[in-house]
C-alpha cells in the first residue's frame, strides 16, 4: 500500500515539474478570453494536459475530439507496476467540469501485468493539477511579462 502511495505521489510531482523543466515562457497576445474554439476544445486546458502528462510516452492525441491517450509508463522506482492516462478536455470553456482523467494501473505478477485498483485521490489530484496550470497559462496569457 505504501509503494502505492508512493508511486502516486511520484507520479503527481513529476506531473507538476517535468514540464517547467527547460522552457521559456511563450510571448502570447494580451487578449486571451476563458473560451478558445480553434481547437474545438478549451486550448488552455489541452496545453495544460499535455504539459502535466508529457512525461509519459503518448500513444494517441485527438486535439478535434481532445483526447490525450498515453502508453504504459513504467517508473523507474516501482518496476512492478505500471500505468496509463487518458485525459479528456470536453468543453471549450475553462471550467472544472470541462476535463476528465481515467487512470488504468496494473502490477507484474508471476502471471504477468494484472489490473490493480487506482487511488482515489489520483484522478482529482490530476484533473486539479490541469485546472490549476490552465488558469496559469491564461492568467499568464493576459498579464504577459512586462
């Protein structure tokens, strides 16, 4: 259970700061309303999913239909378990209810990889940790480096 928790909370940290790791901050125009529909979906929350997740390899991105499929990811601290991510921005408003997260995990057994059960608190930890950057990209969006 421990190694669990530990796993989890690995997984949110690295979320929040592999991203910030080596980027500099994009120019972006001084208008940036809470409702971007180029995409089809809400661009700060699709720029914020990929950044909290990128560090695990994508297997599937549909920016029309804003599904971000990742592939097993595997932690070097807990070789025997691995998991899978889908996100999914739903609206084109910044909102709370406008992503979802689906966490899968399983551990290696001597029969091979089996599903095991995701803490609860995962998935709101990550779906947060969206929300939270997506409102940064913005606020970041409209009050620019001056």
């Amino acid at each position: 259970m421990m190694r669990r928790v530990a796993t989890l909370v690995f997984l949110s940290t690295l979320a929040v700061m592999a991203p910030a790791c080596g980027r500099k901050k994009p120019k972006l125009s001084a208008e940036a309303p809470a409702r971007i529909t180029t995409l089809g979906i809400n661009a700060y929350l699709w720029r914020a999913a990929l950044d909290t997740i990128g560090f695990m390899p994508i297997a599937q991105v549909d920016s029309n239909g804003g599904v971000i499929i990742t592939d097993w990811y595997v932690s070097p601290q807990t070789p025997n378990e691995r998991v899978k991510v889908t996100v999914t921005v739903l609206d084109t408003n910044l909102a709370a209810d406008a992503v979802r997260v689906n966490v899968q995990r399983q551990t290696l057994g001597a029969t091979g990889w089996a599903e095991a059960s995701v803490r609860a608190g995962t998935v709101q930890r990550l779906e947060e940790t969206i929300l939270s950057k997506a409102r940064d990209l913005r606020r970041a969006a409209v009050l620019p480096d001056r």
